[in-house]
C-alpha cells in the first residue's frame, strides 16, 4: 500500500472464515445499508472516520439543552415523492415530526435583492420584469411571456451557481422566451399579477425543459424541487433520522476508524484504517463502501480495474456552504417574515428564516448564507472568522438589526467542499446527456471485486437523502444476490417488504 507501510507491517484484524459485511461510511447510505443487511441476518460491521454519525445530514445545536435552537448545516428538507425517506421516517417513528418546509418564494415578505437594492417579494414582479427587459433585443413578449422569464430568473439567481445563472440569461435571450410566448400562461399568473407559477408552467409543459440549455436543464429539476411547496422537515432535526437508524442497529457502528486505502484481491478486501494514530488493517469478505468519491481519490486503491478508477476520478462534485448565526431573538418576524427564504445575492445567494423548534427564550437561528459552486467556493476558502464578516456584510443593508450589538449570540459554518470527509457537496451530474448520465451512475455503483458501493453518488437522485437511501437498497440487492446460500434471509425483495404503504400520513402534515 504505497508509503503508508506493509500489511505485514501492522496489526491485521479480521480472519478468513468471517462472512461480517464491512460497511465504509456511516452517513445515511453507510446506515441504511447495515440496518437493510442486519434485517436479512447478515452479519454487519460499520466503520466511520469520524466522531459523528449521519455525514451530509448534520444537526448543529447552539446549546446542550432540548430546547436549544439548531441549524441544519447539510440537508433540510425533504421533497414529498421521495418515497425511501419518507418511508424510513415513518418506519423509525418519525412521521409525527414531519412539518411543511418553506422555501424561497414562500413568504411574500422576504427579500429579493436586485442590481441596485433590495426589494420585498411582493413588489418583485415589476422590478425582475424591468431588469429582464434591459436585455433583450425587443419589447414585444405578452406579460405573462415576461412573468415567467422574470420567475425563472429569480430562483436560478438565488439558487444556482454563477455559470448557470448566465446560461439562463442567454437562454431566455435566444430562445426561451420565444418558445413561452406561443403558450397560453394567463392561467399561471398570481395575485393580481405579483406572482407566477412557475412550477404548474413546467408541469403543464414538459416540453419546455428542451428548450433549456444542457447545462440549465440538467440543474432545472433541483431548482423546481428546492422551491416546490411539498417539501418536509422534521422538527426537532434532521439528524433525528441518523440517530433513530443508528439505535436500531445492534451491530457494531465504530467511529474514529478512518479508511486510508483499499487493497480488492480475488477473495477478499483489505480495508487500510487509521485508528487511535495507528495503521491497522482489516481483513474482509466483503465492503461496502459509501465513502464519497472525492474522499477515495485521495487514497491508494490496490487491485482496482482501469474502469473503476476513471469513475472515480469523474464523478462531478460541486462545494455547499452554509453559515449560520445564532440571534438573541427572532428580529425578522417583527419584520413581517415569517418563514421561507430570500434570495440575498452577493457571496450570501440564500437566506432562510427557519422556524423555532424548542423555547424563544433560547434564541432564533438565521441560515444567514446557503451557497453551492463557486459561491460556496469562495465563502469555503475564507477562514471561519473572515467568512461571517464576510456574510454579515453583505446582509446587514438587508437586515440592518444583525448589527445590533448582542444580536449575534454564535455563528458556525461548514463548507462542504474544504471537508477532507466529502471534500464537496454532493455529486452533480450537470450537462450531461441523460444517457451518459446513466451509464456514469452505473459504472459508479458497479463493485470492484467484492467491493460493493453506495452513497448519493451511485444513485438516481444524487444530492439527494433519498438517493443516498436508494443506492443502499440496491448495493444491498446486488450482495445479497451473490451471497451464498443461508448467509442472508432469501427474501426476494430485501427492502422493506413488511412496510405497510404509510404514504398516506404525508396528507397530513401540519404546517
Ligand atoms: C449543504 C447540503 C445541503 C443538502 N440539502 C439536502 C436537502 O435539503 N435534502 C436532501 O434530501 N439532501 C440534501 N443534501 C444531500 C444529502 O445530505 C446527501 O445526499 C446525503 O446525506 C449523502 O449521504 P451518503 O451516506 O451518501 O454520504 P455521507 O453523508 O457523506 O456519508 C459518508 C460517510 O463517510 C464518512 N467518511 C468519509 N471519509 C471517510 C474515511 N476516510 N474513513 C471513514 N469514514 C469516512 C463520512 O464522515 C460520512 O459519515 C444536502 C447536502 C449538503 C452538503
């Protein structure tokens, strides 16, 4: 294994007649892939590098109490069709927590900031219609032709990277709006013409989604799921999920066991760890890896095919910031807001007001700053010091009592990208043909000798928990599949088959 010393070298743990399923990561592929595994009687080990459970679902709490308030610093909510999630969220008892999310466009009062000012949501038409017109080379468009350019402008500009913010500007420029113009979308216009639906355009016209360029199309799903009105949270935290998926494991779960190198042979893997500042190795029957790509580049991987090593190398990663601010109080709310999200600009891109979970008393949580590309790129270079000056900066003129000395009780921030455990946010698969698309998930969750692999990356909705959910069951499959006879219950489906269908429950969720 390179210059990280022999096997012969260090301790060597394992032997040959153990069957153990040895699970890499234990984020929520990492997880569910032990508790599916462990439910077929299959023998289940997990070993994660770090401290904490859960990876890219992470609770942060300012305070030990209950009640303290919290900031969700990877994913947040949960779309209403991802049905792996929602399933375990009932199966884990959870579903009683499910509360509606409310994203950008969600509250009429946030802000929307615009080349010069800023302005509140509500009084967002005129000024993104304006703004539009400046660029285009006639003043003919119906509209609603206009509302809908003006609509698309404001959540690609809030949510996405610069490069697809400019792709959208040309775009609508040569042929989106032209394209729109022919349809009849007087029946998407809101409140008196102070809002759209630009989400019951794009269901009622799929078409238009060709009329968008590759790069925007491939990204125009996640932005149309990011500000949809069926999106969920748990209340009480995200990591609710991790924790109740983790107790229901009774197989071992070791933290602090960090993978440093994987060697495939014939009949067995060899999993490099460093453990307590010391470099053991494992010996396996069989992994299942879900650690990130990004984070397997980085070390030697012995016995792998020429193939494995390309997808592993290819697999587009794109950085997420988040900063948080912990506030003596709710300020906002008095400024009328109560929930959803502003489209902030500048490095900040997105606000969100997330409501308050446990007692007022303890304070409010601002997600002051959400970023993904080279926004996030940016803010995830700058020290932790520089990066709240830099947030606060930039919204102060927007939300001037965040200067307010004693405002700002605490702040924390994570950028994903600088994270040596996902070294980026999640993996994209932006401007790719859907068919290459296919076939690079394919070759990514493909096993290398018996190396099986899972994680959003290997998945159909990467970037997504569900995903993530979904690349378990199938790595779990694909083992079970090739496992010998009476080592695993022969079930044919080894997912959820004793679920009743709890779908229904979502019907209703309270706001
Ligand atoms: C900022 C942000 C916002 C998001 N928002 C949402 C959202 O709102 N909704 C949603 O559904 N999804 C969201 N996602 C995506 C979602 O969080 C991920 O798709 C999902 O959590 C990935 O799970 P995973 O198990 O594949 O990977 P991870 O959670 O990354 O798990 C991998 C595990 O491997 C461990 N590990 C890494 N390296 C090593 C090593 N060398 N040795 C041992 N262990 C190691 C890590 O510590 C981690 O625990 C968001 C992600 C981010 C970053």
């Amino acid at each position: 294994m390179g210059n990280r010393g022999s096997p012969a070298a260090t301790p060597v743990l394992g032997s040959n007649g153990d069957r153990t399923v040895v699970v890499l990561g234990a984020g929520v592929a990492g997880l569910s892939a032990a508790y599916e595994l462990q439910r077929l009687g299959v023998p289940v080990e997990v070993l994660e590098g770090t401290r904490r459970l859960g990876g890219r679902i992470y609770t942060f709490h300012f305070g030990d109490s209950p009640d303290a308030p919290f900031a969700e610093l990877g994913a947040m909510r949960i779309p209403a069709g991802h049905s792996n999630t929602l399933r375990y969220i009932a199966e884990l008892g959870l579903a009683d927590e499910l509360r509606s999310f409310h994203s950008l466009l969600a509250d009429k009062n946030a802000f929307l900031r615009t080349a010069e000012t800023y302005v509140r949501m509500h009084d967002a038409a005129r000024q993104l219609i304006g703004e539009l017109r400046e660029g285009l080379s006639h003043d003919g468009y119906h509209p609603e032709t206009l509302m809908f350019g003006a609509w698309l402008t404001l959540v690609v500009d809030a949510i996405a990277p610069p490069g697809q913010r400019h792709d959208l500007r040309r775009d609508l420029r040569t042929r989106l709006l032209d394209h729109v113009e022919r349809l009849n979308l007087a029946p998407f216009v809101r409140d008196n013409g102070s809002a759209f639906d630009l989400h019951g355009v794009f269901a009622a016209h799929p078409a238009l989604r060709e009329a968008c360029g590759g790069p925007l199309r491939g990204f125009l799903d996640d932005i149309l799921l990011e500000t949809s009105t069926e999106l969920f949270r748990l209340r009480g935290g995200m990591d609710q999920l991790v924790r109740r998926l983790a107790r229901r494991i009774q197989s071992p779960i070791r933290r602090h066991h960090e993978v440093i190198g994987l060697e495939s042979r014939p009949d067995e893997v060899l999993v490099h760890l460093r453990v307590a500042g010391q470099h053991v190795v494992r010996r396996c029957a069989q992994v299942l890896c879900t650690l990130p790509f990004p984070v397997l580049r980085g070390m030697p991987l012995d016995g792998f095919g020429d193939d494995k090593l390309d997808v592993i190398h290819q697999v587009q990663y794109v950085p997420a910031t988040k900063v948080a601010l912990h506030c003596r109080e709710a300020f906002w709310q008095r400024e009328g807001i109560n929930g959803g999200a502003s489209s902030s600009g500048g490095r900040v891109r997105q606000t969100y007001y997330p409501p308050i979970d446990g007692d007022p008393a303890h304070g409010a949580v601002l997600l002051a700053s959400y970023s993904v590309g080279e926004d996030a790129e940016l803010l995830g270079r700058m020290s932790a010091a520089a990066r709240y000056a830099a947030v606060l900066a930039d919204l102060a003129p927007m939300h001037p009592q965040l200067l307010r000395p004693g405002m700002v009780l605490n702040a924390r921030s994570l950028a994903w990208g600088q994270l040596p455990w996902s070294g980026g946010g999640c993996s994209v698969q932006w401007g790719l043909d859907p068919a290459v698309a296919d076939e690079q998930r394919r070759r990514a969750q493909e096993p290398e000798g018996r190396i099986y692999f899972a994680g959003e990356h290997c998945s159909s909705r990467p970037a997504w928990i569900d995903g993530a959910i979904e690349s378990a069951f199938d790595a779990v499959s694909r083992m079970v599949m090739r496992m010998p006879a009476g080592l695993a219950d022969p079930e044919p489906d080894p997912v959820h088959a004793d679920v009743p269908d709890v779908l229904p429950v979502y019907a209703k969720v309270p706001g």
